[in-house]
C-alpha cells in the first residue's frame, strides 16, 4: 500500500514535470513563429518598396524622357 502511493506520487510529479516541459517548448515554438512571422512580413515589404522603386525608376526612364525630348 506505501509502495503504491509513493508510486502514484511519483508518477504524478513525472507527469506535472512532462507537462510544465511541454508549456515552456510549446511557448517556445510560438515565440519562434511569431518572429518568423515579423521577419517574414518586414521581408515581403522590403521587396515591394524595392520592386516599387524600380517600376518608378522605369518610368521615369520611358514616360519622362520621352515627353521631354
């Protein structure tokens, strides 16, 4: 009857560690994915900011050099 209790006792801490383990990686994992989410987002407009430039740069090149000539 002891052996059993102190088994069930011990199980019990085995199981609130494994889950205390499982909070703090899972915790992890979303921290990981939200900064993969801020750089994937900040990436995407450092691209649109550059493609916009260059569409304006061809722009200039063919709209403005033809009606100034």
């Amino acid at each position: 009857m002891v052996f059993q209790a102190a088994l069930q006792k011990e199980r019990a801490a085995n199981q609130a560690a494994l889950e205390k383990e499982r909070l703090a990686s899972q915790a992890a994992l979303e921290a990981a994915l939200d900064e993969r989410d801020q750089t994937t987002a900040r990436l995407l407009e450092e691209e649109r900011a550059r493609n916009e430039a260059g569409q304006w740069a061809l722009y200039e090149i063919f709209v403005v050099s033809f009606f100034s000539h």
